[in-house]
C-alpha cells in the first residue's frame, strides 16, 4: 500500500457477537475499515451479513477455513467472492489442486458480480496444534517449523494470495514470500490489554515490522469498554 493508513491494517474479528449485537458494534467503531466475519457469527448470520457489513462501509474478512474436494472448495469460493468477501480463509491441506480451483473459482464470482478479486488466504498450521499431538493423532512427522513453510509455499505455487498465520511465524514468511504476498496475523495484544487465552502474542507494531501485511485483533477492541479509543490507540500504535 503506497500512503500507510493504520486503519487499513487493522481487522476487527466479531466473535461472541449476536449478529444485531456485531451490526451494531461494527458501526459504533469510529474509523473501524475491516471487520472479520468466522464461523460463529456466519452460521448464526448467515450470508446476509457480509452484505449488510458491507452496506455499512465496512470491508469483510470471512474466516471460514474451507477445506474440501476441489469442486466444493470452488463453489464456497465462488460465493463467497460474490457476496464482497474481500479476503476469505481455505486449508492449504485441502492441496494444489483444491486450491488452484478456489483461486480460479473466487476470481470468476468476484468477476460476474462485478467485483474486484478477493484474496485467499491459506491457513497452514492451526496455533491450537501441538507437534507431539500431530504426530500421535495425525501421524504427522514434520515439525511445525518445517511444515508451516511448506504448505504456504504450496499455497503460493497454487496462485493463493497470502496466508495467515502467528506473528511469530510472519518474519520466516515474509522472507520467502514478499510483498504483494498478505500475511495476516492474529495473536495480537496492543499495549497495556490481557493475553487471555492467546498463549504468544506480539504488539501490533512489532507484528507488521515483522513483515504482517493486516492484523485481526478480536478482544482487545471488541471488549474494550470503549471500543473506539481501543482501535484509535491500536492505529496509534502502529504509527506511533
Ligand atoms: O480476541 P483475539 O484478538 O484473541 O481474536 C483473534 C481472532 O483471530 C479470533 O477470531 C481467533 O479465532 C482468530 N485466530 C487466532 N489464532 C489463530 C487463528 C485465528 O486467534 N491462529
């Protein structure tokens, strides 16, 4: 992005929201760009959310990690580049040639609903895995150091925009994939806000000097007691 805007860097995740409640939450954020729509808030919504986000100015995020055949990976894709989702979520374990087709899907229903491509975003190794619990549960022999790499350079041969990923990995990422490529990290915790149930964590600063491209802080804003000053000392931060 050539003139660096904070709030352009900063997606909202609206998690454990109603959707009237995250409707309401995502207008109420002064400046507020991205939001990011999951699973929760989607099956609880439906589609008519991204729409009625997206009437609202707000550019979506769907996090909705598909991964399946090829055919159903398009058709998700498709859709979900139809309804304006501006980044969307898919496994690179789905594999080369599930995610050649969603690339190729999510640019053909940005194009006949006549809109600009999203970006898919590939999710390599969920941060809930454990090494040992890969290899015992999923006879997964490789480290996660290794693997992480592997299935975003998998990603990228396969046209995939970006991935997301720890901000712990994003330094690693960022020199084997540079810019256009995203890199969003979520695990982020602006100054002075608890860690929860993230276990590491980097500031939002640290977090693009480390090469992230976007980052999806969810808690810190959305349970702020006043979830505008949270996002302008986030934006703060970041040119600070
Ligand atoms: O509230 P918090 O800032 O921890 O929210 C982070 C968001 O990013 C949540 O929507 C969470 O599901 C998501 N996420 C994450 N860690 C990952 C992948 C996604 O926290 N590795």
């Amino acid at each position: 992005m050539a003139c660096f805007d904070p709030a352009d860097r900063i997606i909202v995740a609206l998690d454990g929201m109603a959707p009237e409640q995250a409707l309401r939450f995502a207008a109420q954020v002064d400046g507020l760009r991205w939001v990011k729509v999951g699973l929760e808030l989607f099956v609880q919504a439906g589609p008519e959310v991204v729409a009625l986000l997206r009437e609202q100015g707000l550019r979506v995020f769907l996090d909705l990690k598909f991964h399946d055949i090829p055919a159903t990976m398009a058709g998700a894709c498709r859709r979900a580049a139809a309804l304006g989702a501006e980044l969307i979520t898919v496994h690179a374990c789905s594999g080369s040639e599930a995610l050649q087709a969603a690339q190729a899907a999510a640019v053909e229903g940005a194009q006949t609903a006549g809109l600009d491509a999203p970006t898919l975003l590939a999710v390599t190794v969920l941060t809930s895995w454990q090494e040992q619990r890969l290899q015992r549960e999923l006879a997964i022999t490789q480290g996660i150091a290794e693997r992480v790499p592997a299935l975003a350079q998998l990603s990228a041969t396969a046209g995939i925009g970006g991935c997301v990923c720890s901000p712990l990995e994003a330094s690693a990422l960022r020199a084997q994939h540079p810019e256009p490529f995203a890199l969003v990290t979520p695990g982020i915790r602006p100054k002075g806000t608890a860690i929860g149930d993230q276990a590491r964590v980097m500031g939002p600063a640290e977090a693009l000097a480390a090469g992230a491209s976007q980052l999806v802080i969810g808690r810190p804003i959305s349970k702020a007691d006043d979830p505008s000053a949270a996002f302008a000392a986030c934006c703060a931060e970041l040119i600070g």
